[in-house]
C-alpha cells in the first residue's frame, strides 16, 4: 500500500496547489466598486477603459491581418 498512500499524497498535493492558485488569481483581479453614494472611483474606471482600448486596438489588428477588407464589409453593413 505505500506507492498507493504515495500517490494519492501526490494528487493531493496537486489538487490542493491548483485550488490554491485559482483562489488567489480570482482574488486579484479587479473590481469596479461603488461608493455609498454612488460614485465610481474615477481612477479604475481611466484604467479599466485604457485596458479595453488596448485590446481592441488587438483585436482590430488581428482582424486587419486575417480579414483585410472587414473594416469596408462593416461600414456597408451599417449604412
């Protein structure tokens, strides 16, 4: 019984790691919050919207680069 007791120390170990790993990633990803009085902290909301820009600057290159005439396709599909 010992490589079985062995292994399933291992597991555990493994197991246990991975929780420990998901629970402080989840942990430090940010939040907008809101005030008593219902404001928002200005500071995140600036970076909050800095990070979403640059990620659609991303996804518009990619795009640029797998579907070159998607920017024409669109603004003819909205006229």
């Amino acid at each position: 019984m010992g490589t079985f007791e062995f292994i399933l120390a291992i597991v555990a170990m493994v197991f246990g790691s991975i929780t420990l790993w998901i629970f402080l990633l989840r942990k430090g990803k940010r939040s907008v919050r809101i005030d008593a009085d219902g404001k928002y902290n200005m500071g995140e909301l600036s970076a909050m919207a800095q990070s979403l820009t640059e990620r659609i600057d991303i996804l518009e290159s990619i795009l640029d680069a797998e579907v070159p005439d998607w920017r024409e396709q669109n603004e003819r599909g909205q006229q």
